[in-house]
C-alpha cells in the first residue's frame, strides 16, 4: 500500500501541523515504507502465538494491602491556610 500526497497533507491537517511540500515528499515515502512493513507483518503466520501482555515472562509483584500512615486529617488540615468543619477552604472560582 502506498501513500499519496494528498493523504499526507490530510493528515497533516486533521492533527494541525503545517508542513512544506518537501517534508510532504520525505513523508509520502516514509509512511508507505512504514503501511508496507505492516502488510509483510500482517501476512505472517500467528495463528499457534498465544497473546501476552509483556515480552518478558513476569509474575506480578503483589503486597498485602495495609494502611501504613493512618487517619492524619488534623496534621494535614493544620498545614492549610484555611479549614472549615475539618475540610480545605479555597476560594470560589467559578461565578
């Protein structure tokens, strides 16, 4: 499959990047080398592959779940400029 200029600049356009008819040139070739490798990838076999989410065969690390710093509502609320009944004031943005 081939890319013709008229797609690059379509492209070009929808994700807007200005580009010069030179680099519409340089990508014209890139993409198509590019959509050509992905035909020849797409041909191969890979009906016995099973699929896998890493290259790596890794188990998952796990830990127990446990709370290591408890309820410091006072300490944090104590660091604000402004609380009110045990929650953060900021000021009204929205008019």
């Amino acid at each position: 499959m081939s890319i013709d200029a008229a797609t690059v600049k379509q492209v070009a356009t929808l994700a807007r990047l200005r580009v010069t008819p030179e680099e519409v040139d340089l990508y014209v070739g890139q993409l198509s080398r590019i959509l050509t490798l992905m035909e020849a990838l797409n041909r191969l076999p890979t009906d016995a592959v099973e699929p896998m989410s890493h290259a790596v065969a890794m188990a998952i690390a796990e830990r127990e779940d446990v709370v290591v710093h408890g309820n410091q509502r006072a300490a944090l609320l104590a660091c604000a400029p402004e609380t009110e009944q045990g929650h953060f004031r900021v000021p009204k943005m929205i008019e």
